[in-house]
C-alpha cells in the first residue's frame, strides 16, 4: 500500500536510531592477508581464512584496530582497553563460515556522541558503540531469477559498525547526523565513505509515541538506502505510514524493511518472528587481549583538527561567512589548500570567494577532488592578485582559471599568451566609449536627466565592444566623464 505523502501530525513525536556500518580502507583484510581493494574480477581477492576453509586461522589486522581505536576517539567514546571478538551465527550464501567475527559485549567504543543543529541549538546525539567486523560477500541475482552467483572479494573487509543512541526526533536530524558523521570519518582518512561502492552504508530503526510519552514505540528497521536523502526520504514514509496505521485503529508490526527508491516507498522484508537469534559467543580462533593505554594515547596523538573545531576556528581567525566556512571545512582537502592560500595571499574572504565559488564549479564539472586539479595555491592566489589588480576582469579571469586547470600552467604565461589583460589606457577606452554614445543617444538623455544608473547600460555595450578585455571600473568613471563634459 502506498502512504501519502503529508505532514507529519504533532500529536506523535519520531523516535530514531541509525546503524552505519564503515568499511575501512586497510591495506588487507581483517583476519588475513587479502588485498582490501575494490572493483576486481570476481573471487580473485579469496583465500582459505576468508572462505571459511577447514584448518584455517583468523589473525587480526593491526591496523584495523588503531582504525577502530581512532574512529572511537573522534566519536568522543570511551575506548575499551580490553578487546574480544564473537561470533555472530547465521547463515546465508554470502557468509562462507556460517557466521561473522563482529564484536558482541566488548565493543571497540561506546559511550560517545556527536553534536549538530537542530534548528538554532546544538544538540548532542549519543552514539552507543563502535564495533570491529568483518564484511560479508556480495550476492548478484539474475534478472531473469533462474540464478544468483556470489562475488566473495568483499568477505572479510575490515568494518566498523557505529550505532547510535535513539535520539534522533526527525528525518532532518538524521540527514545532518549522517553528513557531519561522514565528514568525521573523512578528515580521519579511515574510508573514502562512497555510498556508491557500498563504503559506507546506513540502516535506520523508527517508532512513534504521542508527544509527551516516556514509553517507545513499535520499531521498523529500515534497509537498502543508497544515500542519506533515500535515508529522509525513507524515514518521512515509514513515519507516516506509522501515524496513519495508528490514527486507523491498527498496529505497527515489528519488521524489517526495504526502501524501494524508484516507487518511494517501504516494502516488508522479514517479520519479527523470522528475526535472527544470532547466539554470539566468543571465537575460539581470536584470544581476547589488551590494549595498552600507550596506544591509545598515541593515536589520540594522531587525530587531525575535526570538521567541527575547523569551522569555528575559521569563522574566528579569518571572519568568514558560515556560508563560506561551511564549504570550505566540508572538503578537508578543500580546507587545507584555502589555508596555504591565505598565507600566499592574506585576504582571506577574496581566496574563500574563488574557492567557493569557480574553483568549486570547476570541481563539479570535472567531477573531481581539489588534489585532482592542476592547480596549487600559489597559482590561485597569482590570478587573484590579477583580478584584483585590474590586469584582468573578474569574468576573464574565470575563463583563465579553466585555462590554468587545462594547460596547468600560470596566470601570467596564459594571459600573455592569448592577449586577455584588461585594456585600460584612456585613449582605447574612449574611442570604444564614443561609438557606445553615438549608438544610444536615448540612454545618454536618461543620464543626463538624473538616472546615472543607465551608464550601466553604457559599460556592458562598451564590454560587448571590446571582446571583455576593457576594464569595467575605468569604463565607469570615462563614461561619467564623458557624458558629463568633463
């Protein structure tokens, strides 16, 4: 049954946790020493440990765990220093061993958090534990349904599950956990996160309860979303799918669901009473150990400047806009080419404005990360100082800019080269500014009669004239001039 799409009523508050799982980018595997490496042919990346083949033994990736131990920290969690794998039984095709190795009560983190926006406040979403795991295979069916084949290259990639506390109390804070999390774990460097290869995936549990009510709601799990706007989007359906069951007489049933992205709906997976018992137990393979606390402060060492201390430390050492602070700490690689501009050329607002602005179209058109570019910050700030120096229009050096990023070479080699400084000798200026004036006599009268604002009209026709290369300010004041006899 389709849900129609309406409000979401008052009377009923959402209530929302998240489970994403992470897939970290190792070298190997987690228990042996498969390269970890994605887009491969097929059941090339195997071995006996991560096929679950008799005889075999899991050893434990190192740094999977300092991984682990690294994501905990920035997640502001409680590292557990004592670490146990458990086996998690259950079977299906692309689970070789008939379990997985994840974590059970010894959990890498817990106890942590994440702070976002909730309309003006800060609000802190708790996040309950971060776990090591494996990844299980990749199962394919034909679409003709006579078939399924099993690809198992991704068995036994390193993965770590974090869940959240339900705190969550709308699609919109979900969506904002989901991106600030994300931008977390890439200034980590742990993932590259890409939805698309399955880097980083989001289940979501939802209820309902009347406003005011301490009990929760009958949950529905939420899987197969592709993106965090399919995430909203899913999290909007089921919650009005909810409310109208409940405003109709009937009740939510406990069960997994599946979000169907092309008919923007939810469709039943499995019900409560097919819910797995996944019986954990310790693996006998993996001896439970310790981590020192040597370790852990050694890595908490290592911890980078984090997206959110980032972006109130550029709206205060550079006095930016959130607008331009927010696009700039969104990128860590965009972050860090801004600040070696700045100390090229210290005027922070004009280097955040190309950035923000041709710089990051660049960036989508090519549809490729800043580091991509042939471009450093020095050469940036060379063809600003140009721009702001009237060697060359804003607009030209726009186009100087997509030149630079072709031919990776300098502002100056490439505006000398194809003639685009800005002409602003008197002389050239005015024999451009005589023809624009004989040609609109109407727009010169409108001037004369106190709308000094139609000049504009004058400069662009006298820009159109002189190929772009006039300088608009010198175009300016020579037509004020002009018409003004002096």
């Amino acid at each position: 049954m389709a849900y129609q799409k309406t409000e979401i009523m008052s009377q009923f508050e959402p209530v929302i946790g998240l489970e994403v799982h992470l897939q970290l980018n190792t070298k190997t595997k987690i228990f042996c020493s498969c390269a970890n490496q994605y887009g491969c042919a097929p059941n090339t990346n195997v071995c006996p440990v991560c096929l679950g083949l008799p005889g075999s033994l899991p050893v434990l990736n190192r740094q999977a765990l300092l991984y682990a131990i690294k994501v905990g920290l920035a997640l502001n969690a409680e590292i557990n220093s004592f670490i146990k794998f458990d086996r998690k039984n259950y079977y299906y095709p692309d689970l070789p061993k008939g379990y997985q190795i994840s974590q059970f009560d010894f959990p890498v983190a817990k106890d942590g958090f994440l702070k976002i926006k909730s309309g003006n406040q800060e609000k802190r979403i708790g996040i309950k534990r971060a776990h090591l795991e494996e990844d299980a295979g990749k199962s394919m069916h034909d679409n003709t349904g006579s078939c399924s084949l099993v690809d198992f290259n991704r068995t036994g990639t390193p993965l770590i599950e974090i869940v959240t506390e339900p705190d969550l109390r709308s699609p919109q804070e979900a969506y904002d956990y989901l991106n600030i999390l994300k931008l977390t774990l890439q200034y980590l460097g742990v993932s590259d996160c890409d939805m698309e290869k399955g880097s980083l995936r989001c289940d979501a549990n939802i209820s309902i309860r009347p406003v005011g009510q301490a009990a929760l709601g009958t949950k529905t799990e939420l899987k197969n979303m592709n993106s965090f706007r399919a995430v909203k989007a899913a999290l909007e359906y089921e919650i009005r799918r909810h409310e109208q069951v409940i405003l109709a007489g009937g009740k939510i049933v406990q069960e997994t669901m599946l979000w169907d992205d092309t008919q923007a709906q939810t469709q039943t997976m499995r019900s409560k009473e097919e819910a797995h018992d996944y019986r954990y137990f310790p693996d006998p393979d993996l001896v439970p150990f310790t981590v020192d606390y040597k370790t852990i402060d050694s890595v908490r060492a290592e911890l980078p400047e984090l997206p959110q201390a980032k972006l109130v430390r550029f709206l205060s050492q550079y006095e930016l806009s959130e607008y331009d602070a927010n696009i700039l700490v969104a990128d860590s690689g965009m972050a860090d080419f801004f600040e070696a501009a700045v100390k090229e050329y210290p005027q922070a607002k004009k280097v955040a404005n190309w950035l923000a602005g041709p710089v990051s179209m660049e960036l989508k058109n090519r549809k490729i990360p800043i580091h991509g570019l042939k471009l450093t910050p020095k050469a940036l700030v060379e063809l600003i100082a140009k721009v702001e120096d009237g060697v060359v229009s804003n607009l030209v050096g726009k186009e100087v800019l997509g030149l630079m990023l072709d031919q990776g070479k300098g502002a100056e080699e490439i505006i000398q080269a194809k003639g685009m400084a800005q002409v602003s000798d008197d002389s050239a200026l005015f024999a451009i500014i005589d023809e624009v004036i004989a040609q609109n006599a109407a727009v010169v009268d409108q001037i004369k009669s106190g709308k000094p604002n139609a000049a504009g009209f004058l400069v662009g026709q006298a820009m159109k004239k002189s190929g772009g290369r006039a300088n608009p300010k010198k175009l300016n004041e020579l037509i004020t001039r002009k018409i003004a006899g002096v």
